[in-house]
C-alpha cells in the first residue's frame, strides 16, 4: 500500500470577487478526491467557520479577517501543518481521473503553468503559476509565509494573488505536465469537449463565480467520472 497523503482545501466563509463557496463545495471536492485518490488520505479544511460541516479535519485560519479569499492560502505555508505529503486543491476543483501521477509527482512544491493571457498586462500579475492544485511539503516554504504576514498589506495591494507572489518570489519550481488540467471555460468554449472527454486530464478546475463548476450533470462524461 502506498504511503498516506494529506489532501487540503481552503474554505473562507465571505464574499469575495463572486466567490461564495458552501460546505456543500467541500463535500463534491471530498468526494471526487475519495473516488479518484489510489492511496490512504486525511482530509483537511483550512476555514474561518469552526462550526461548519465538512468532511475531515478543520484548521483554523489565522488571519481570515485581513486575508480575505484566495489570499488565505498564504497560510498554506504556516509552519504548524499538519507533517506529510499534501495535496492542495481549490473548491471549483474536479478530479476525473487518478491523482496518483500528481501525487507522485517529484518536488517540495509543484503547480501547474499559468493560464492567463500572457499578452495580458496588469499591476501585480505574474504569467507564472496556476496556484489551483498544489503538491507540497509542509514546513519547507515558511518563509514565504513569515515574510508575507510581516508586510502583508503591500502584497494584498500590489499583487493580484498568491499565484502572483509565487510567481515572483519562487520562479524556479517544477510544474505539472499541461495536459493535466483543463479549465471549465475550455469545456465551455469547445464543443467537443462537451461530448467527450480529453485523453489525459486528471483535474478540472474554474469559474467559480459562475457557479458552473457545481454543474457536472450538465456534461454526461463530466458527471461520471467526477462522480
């Protein structure tokens, strides 16, 4: 039997940028990693609601109030983790096939590529990483932590999100294979992707403030493999 990983996802109570996850979010990400995982994983939800039902363990953030959203992932890299291997993944999140090839996958931390328009140019955007799925070992990166909670009012000002600072402060760190992950605006976009399914996606991430991603039954092959 192969070693026990850690899966964790974030759930921030509170509106940010047309986002507004519930705890039934949690429980379908749960719920595709339980189908999909080829190993024993605990189940962690980092969260400012204590009084929530998910699924697992909860961690209580410690600065929901001054991080709001995606921000709070920074806390990713606090140095009281739980120990192990650890899988991170967004709540618009699908697994569809095995996550062993992401799981196994070598490096202290791993994301995949970014997928923003590169000729798109903004204050505080990175082209760099797609922060969505992250594969990482807790305790090696606190100093990204420690060194944005001592100025983190800079950062929330002058960065889009944390996949941005990692962009920059981190340049060099392995990423995923591409054809790993698809984006929900694909699918959409494409009919054919609406019939069938690519050959090598393992996860299926985004649009969360369309609230499509809580569709999977819209999109046949979607529904059963996520499922």
């Amino acid at each position: 039997m192969k070693d026990k990983v850690n899966v964790i996802c974030l759930y921030w109570v509170g509106e940010f940028r047309g986002r507004d996850f519930t705890t039934n979010d949690v429980w379908r990400l749960y719920h595709s990693v339980l189908k999909h995982c080829d190993r024993p994983f605990d189940f962690y939800v980092l969260t400012n609601d204590m009084g929530c039902d998910v699924p697992g363990t909860k961690i209580e953030l410690q600065h929901a109030d001054d991080w709001p959203g995606w921000w709070s992932k920074m806390e990713l890299h606090r140095s009281n983790l739980p120990p192990g291997r650890t899988l991170y993944m967004d709540l618009d999140s699908h697994a569809i096939r095995s996550l062993a090839p992401i799981l196994d996958y070598p490096g202290d931390l791993v994301m995949f590529s970014a997928r923003t328009n590169p000729r798109k140019q903004e204050p505080g955007l990175i082209h760099k990483y797609q922060a969505a799925t992250m594969l990482f070992t807790p305790g090696k990166f606190t100093w990204m932590y420690d060194k944005f909670l001592a100025d983190w009012d800079y950062y929330l000002a002058h960065y889009r999100s944390d996949q941005d600072i990692m962009g920059e402060w981190i340049p060099d760190q392995p990423v995923f294979p591409d054809e790993w992950l698809l984006k929900l605006a694909e699918i959409r976009k494409n009919h054919a992707l609406r019939l069938r399914p690519p050959t090598h996606t393992i996860i299926i991430t985004g649009q969360p403030s369309s609230g499509f991603f809580r569709r999977t039954h819209e999109i046949k092959w979607f529904e059963k493999m996520a499922r």
